[in-house]
C-alpha cells in the first residue's frame, strides 16, 4: 500500500508522533501568542475560566458531597474545614448553592442569549439586505426596544411574566435581540456592496443564495464576539432580577437570590452569605467578557466601529 502512495503522504505518516503533534500545537500556540500578544493572554484566560465553570457546572457532584437545599448543616456557621464556605440562615452550605448555582445562571444565561441571537440576526440580515420598507419598519421596532435602558426592560417583562425559568429566560432575551439585529444590520449593509456580492447578482444568483451563501459567512465572525459578550451581560442582568426577586421561584439554587438573602445578615457580620456568590457572578462575567475581549481583537478588530 505504501508503494502506491506519494512520497510525501508516506513521510507525512512516518514523522506523525504524539511527541510530534504535541509540539506542533505548542509552537501553534506561541505563534498565535507572538502575534496577538495581549489579546491571546486575555482569550486564553478567559477561556480557562469559562472552561472551569463549565466543568463544574456538568459535574457538580466532583465539587461537592452536599445537596444545594440540604438544611442538614449547622446554621450560619462561618467558613471552615467541613463548610468551606460556611453555611446560610437554613444550614444549607454556601459552597454548594455556588456550585449548583451556576447551573442555573448559565443556563438562562446561554439561553437568552441563543434566543436573542436566533431572533436578531436574521432580522439584521433581512433589513440590512431588502432595504426600503422593511428596513424602516424594522429599524423603527429595534430602535424603539433599543432605547430602553436593558434592566428596566427586563424587569418590566419579568414582573409581567412572572417568576420561572422560561419566563425569566424570556425576559432576559428581549433585552438583546436589538443588539444583534443594529450589528447584523450594520454589517449586511457594508458587505452587500462589496463585489463578489455584486457579481452573485449579476450572474443572476436568487436573493437567498446571495444571503445566505455570500453574506450571512462574512457576519459570522462578528456574531461569535458578540455572543460572548452578550453571555457576561445577560449573567448580570439575571443576577440582578433575582436579587430584587423577579427571578427563579425558591427551591432553585441562584446566586443572585443567594445574594439577596445575605444582604439581610450582613449587618450582623455574616459577611460570607454575600462574598462567594458575589465572587462567583463576578469571575463568570470576567471570564466571558475576557472571552469577548479578546475574540473581537483577534476575529474582528473592527467590531467597535458599529
């Protein structure tokens, strides 16, 4: 068999190595780092953070041996060897509801997000790409949405909705459907006048093939550092409805209800009901933002223009 091959197929399967590919992908790696320099260490970092809580989040039980709502535990007991992060006012460890938590955060999170993408781009691209009265109409709704400050839109259709895990995803989705469609839009505009996408018209493609086949692959760079970005945001904006408590029902491990409820005993200086689920809304927004950060500046430098 390796007569009929060429020469360099044979080579290329003799030189193949684990050894080899390993430092393959290390020399990858410190090329890309030399390149992006900055960029690449924000990307990297905040790929291991997202990375860690993703682990976490689908295998909890490695993390910890306690039941998030179990009120077995002695109460309000501080940080120590067998609660490493003590316990709340009903006995419950704090480390545990951190844990579980983040399954609930990242998944409305991740949800409302994919949501509002799903929605916004192909209205982007429809209106950046029709034009005339389409655009104006959907341009008028968008801008109208868009000048809603984003929290007080979501408060408004949680309070209307009510509390849930669809509802509060929902809620959450409305706030950035504008934002994908004003970028998608931007772009579709720019990129339609290029001319490969003129000479598809010329050559009498159909008005769906020359969007979706010329068109929508150019935006997808954009929508990926979007996304990102759009994930550390929607985490603070759940957060922070179930904080004021138009969130998840109880029962639901959250960290923004867990913050809520140890604002109560801060006072009293139960400083640790507060300081890790804080903590954890803080390093899981850092870790995505950093994520969005650096793809923008390695995918699309110009994303900050629209």
């Amino acid at each position: 068999m390796a007569e009929n091959m060429k020469p360099t197929e044979v080579e290329s399967r003799r030189l193949w190595s684990p050894a080899g590919a390993l430092s393959s992908a290390i020399g990858a790696f410190s090329r890309s780092a030399k390149r992006y320099r900055m960029e690449w260490w924000i990307l990297v970092a905040g790929l291991l953070i997202v990375a860690l809580i993703l682990f976490m989040t689908f295998f909890p039980g490695l993390f910890s041996a306690y039941s998030p709502n179990s009120q077995d535990g002695p109460q309000l007991k501080a940080p120590s060897p067998g609660h490493i992060m003590g316990t709340d006012n009903l006995g419950r460890d704090v480390w545990a509801r951190v844990v579980y938590g983040s399954q609930t955060i990242l998944g409305v999170a991740i949800s409302a997000s994919l949501l509002s993408a799903i929605v916004g781009i192909p209205l982007g691209l429809i209106s950046g790409f029709a034009g005339n009265w389409a655009d104006k109409v959907l341009s008028l709704v968008m801008d109208s949405i868009y000048s809603f400050p984003g929290l007080i839109l979501a408060i408004a259709f949680a309070a209307m909705l009510g509390p849930g895990v669809v509802n509060i995803t929902l809620a959450v989705a409305v706030v950035y459907v504008p934002k994908y469609f004003r970028l998608v839009r931007g772009q579709t505009l720019q990129i339609k006048e290029e001319p490969y996408v003129e000479a598809a018209k010329a050559i009498g493609a159909k008005r769906s093939t020359t969007l979706f086949r010329y068109v929508f692959p150019n935006v997808i760079a954009t929508v990926v550092v979007v996304f990102s970005l759009n994930i550390a945001d929607a985490i603070m904006t759940e957060a922070a409805l179930s904080f004021i408590g138009l969130g998840l029902p109880a029962g639901i491990p959250d960290w923004g209800m867990d913050l809520s409820m140890g604002k109560k005993f801060l006072p009293s200086g139960t400083w640790w009901m507060i300081t890790f689920p804080g903590l954890a809304i803080m390093l899981l927004a850092l870790g995505f933002t950093m994520l969005g950060e650096g793809l923008a500046e390695i995918l699309n430098p110009r994303l900050q223009e629209y």
